[in-house]
C-alpha cells in the first residue's frame, strides 16, 4: 500500500485534466475510457468526502490549474484515509494507471567540492570519484 500523501496526490493528479477539459467544454478529446473513469473516481470522492472536501473538489471542478485549490483537496483526502484507512484500497482501485504515483526527488548540493546522485529502481549502483 502506498502512503496517504502520494494516494492523494495520484487522485487529484488523476481528476484535474478531466476538470480541466470540463472548463474548456472539450471533453469528446479526452475519450471515452479516461472519462469512464475520471467519472467512477469522482463519484466515490463526492460519496466518501467530507462536506468539506466535497467543498475542495468543487473549487477543483472551477479551477483545476489552481495548485491552493488542488492542495485542498489532496488534505482532504489525506484526512478522509486517515480517519477511514481501509478506504485507501478501493482509491487506488479506482486510479488509471496514467495517474500511478511517480517518485520525486530534489537535491541541493553545494558548496566547493560537492556532489551528488540520485537513483530510482533496482540494482542500482554510483561511484562517485
């Protein structure tokens, strides 16, 4: 199971372009399969949400550009799993692939002489000379 933070992020990340087309009256370009789900995922956000989550994924549908709007409704989310952890399987359930959580990682490195390296995947190995 993933954590609650990278959960919610994949649903907001997976409902913002659907929104986003809604605004743009564009919806027959995203196809049918991607609306079928973006459909069944906010179906289940605006049944398992809280009045005020409901509330985050409304300002959502009205502007789904606006990071402080998508960030809101990533907390309630992550408050709705919190409360109700069994819930996580059947969000997960219901994201595309497309919308399948990506590893970030930032790195500062600096100063003289410094350096750095970042890996993701297995069997990985850095020599750093």
């Amino acid at each position: 199971m993933i954590e609650l933070v990278t959960l919610a992020s994949a649903a907001v990340t997976a409902v913002s372009p659907y929104f986003a087309k809604m605004v743009d009256g564009a919806t027959e370009k995203i196809g049918e399969s991607t609306i079928e789900a973006s459909g069944k995922l906010i179906g289940w956000l605006r049944a398992k949400l809280s009045p005020a989550g409901k509330e985050a994924l409304s300002d959502l549908s009205r502007d789904p550009g606006d990071a402080l709007t998508q960030d809101m409704l990533k907390l309630q989310i992550q408050k709705l799993l919190r409360d109700n952890p069994e819930l996580a399987g059947e969000l997960q359930s219901l994201l595309p692939a497309a919308a399948a959580p990506t590893i970030v990682q930032t790195q500062t490195v600096s100063g003289e002489g410094a350096k750095g390296a970042q890996i993701a995947g297995n069997s990985n190995s850095v020599n750093i000379g």
